[in-house]
C-alpha cells in the first residue's frame, strides 16, 4: 500500500507543479492593460514568473 501511496502523492505533486509553471507562463504573456483587469502589477507578474514551479 506505501507504494500505492508514494506515488498518487506524486502525481498530484507533479499535477500541482506543471499547473504553477503553466499559470507563470500565462502570466508572462499577459499585458500591461491586462494585469491591470486582474489587479496585478507588471512588477508583481515578474516576481511570480520568477519563483521556481515548486515554490508557492
């Protein structure tokens, strides 16, 4: 059953990663008219494009 277990968490790891970098990615091509409709800063875009897919 550990098995079973080590590797659903995994992929949900995984799952969770991809959709972060994907979102940052998105996020980068946005512009400046349109970070503005959602409440972002160009500079607060960069800074989340910026961290690594793992980090929050």
């Amino acid at each position: 059953m550990a098995v079973y277990e080590f590797f659903y968490h995994l992929s949900k790891y995984l799952s969770c990663w991809h959709q972060r970098s994907s979102t940052r990615r998105q996020l980068l091509r946005l512009e400046n008219h349109e970070l503005k409709d959602v409440g972002i800063s160009p500079n607060e875009a960069l800074a989340e494009c910026n961290k690594p897919f793992w980090e929050k």
